[in-house]
C-alpha cells in the first residue's frame, strides 16, 4: 500500500511528539483506535538517573499511531513552574466506540 500524504504527516507528528515532548504541547493529533489501550507497563524508576533535584519522574503511557497503540516510556522532566503538576495522558471512548487520546500537560 503506497502510503498518502496525510498518514506521513501523521506518522511524522507522533514521533516528533515522542522525541520533543512538551515542545509539541500545543500540536493536537486526533488519533483513533477501535480497541482499548492495554494496561500500562511497569517501570522501574531509577531514583540516580534524576537529572536534577527540580525534576520529577512523568509515567509512561500508551500513545496512539493510526490504528494501533505504542508505549512512550516514562521519563524526568522539569515542570514549567514551582506549583505545576502533571495531568497523564489518557483515552476515552467516543459515543462510536472509538478511543481518542487526551494529551498529558502540566497544570497549575
């Protein structure tokens, strides 16, 4: 199957969210799956690896691509300010029941 135009700019969109991270906060992807995520995977958090002591662990989760799910791992990052907190990505099933996914952001 050749792929289109539109499905590269997807894929491109995805995985330049997977590598920039809050970069990206304000790109929104409309990704379907027809199928529940799968139950998140366990990460071992490796408390020496923490950049700096402003950092805090963000968990893994499961991002979409067309038609299928993939993990993004956990990962250190900087809140934007001192009373930011993270709200998780997550996905919710439409009234057709197709999942959407809710990006993560951080909230004061």
């Amino acid at each position: 199957m050749k792929p289109t135009f539109k499905n590269l700019l997807i894929t491109a969109g995805v995985a330049g969210a997977m590598f920039s991270g809050s970069l990206l906060a304000d790109i929104s992807l409309n990704i379907q799956v027809d199928a529940p995520p799968p139950p998140p995977r366990h990460e071992v958090v490796i408390e020496s690896g923490r950049p700096g002591p402003d950092y805090v662990w963000v968990d893994g989760y499961w991002d979409g691509a067309p038609g299928h799910y993939v993990w993004s791992a956990g990962h250190w990052d900087r809140p934007p300010h001192a009373n930011a907190h993270w709200i998780a990505p997550h996905w919710e099933r439409d009234h057709d029941g197709h999942y959407h996914q809710i990006r993560g952001e951080w909230r004061n």
